[in-house]
C-alpha cells in the first residue's frame, strides 16, 4: 500500500460527521481501497486521531472487541444501537457527489 492510498482512507473517514456512520466497505469504496479489511488495518495501526467509532462492519455492528466502548461513543452523538446493531438505513453517511457513492458491486462487499 502506498503512503497516497493510506492518507486517502484517513481523509475519507476523518469526513464521516458525528451523527452518522460508514461500513469499512463504504470507506473502501470512497477511498478506492482494494478492501474494506485494508480499512480495518489502516484503523488498527494509525487510527487513534480519526473518529474510528464511527465506522462499522458490513451488518452494522461493531468489532467485538470494541462494541461497549464504540457504542457509548457513538450514543454520545445521537447513534442509537437496538441489540448492539446501528440501523444503517437510518444513520449511514452518505456524502454528496457522484464519485462519493458506492458502486453496486461495491456494495455487494457489506
């Protein structure tokens, strides 16, 4: 992975307002990363200053190992979870623009 690619999907989910939420496939998809786990990495390693609450799995939950703290985080803003699960229909950012939505195969990935 390039240091462009890398600063790309920082950029994207530096973007995601407080209030919303994005699936690793969308910040895959706006980004132009080859995947949404190359997401999750990039949020594993250099996430600590991104709103990295804000981004959740395909299904709308969060990882397992972060549900409690991603949750409280995300309740702070106005996310509400029913059973651990974001109702993404109702909270998923999706920004302006034609190159800002995913494609339909993109969203076969979530």
């Amino acid at each position: 992975m390039d240091d462009e690619l890398h600063e790309r999907v920082r950029a994207v989910i530096a973007d995601v307002p407080a209030g919303t939420v994005a699936t690793y496939g969308d910040i895959a998809a706006l980004s132009g990363a080859p995947s949404p786990r190359l997401v999750g990495w990039i949020l594993g390693e250099d996430g600590h200053d991104l709103p990295w609450h804000r981004v959740l799995r395909a299904n709308g939950t969060p990882a397992p190992h972060l549900v409690h703290e991603q949750l409280e985080l995300l309740r702070a803003e106005g996310v509400l979870a029913d059973d651990e699960r974001v109702d993404l229909k109702k909270y998923r950012w999706r920004p302006d623009g034609p190159a800002a939505n995913p494609t339909d195969a993109a969203e076969t990935l979530f």
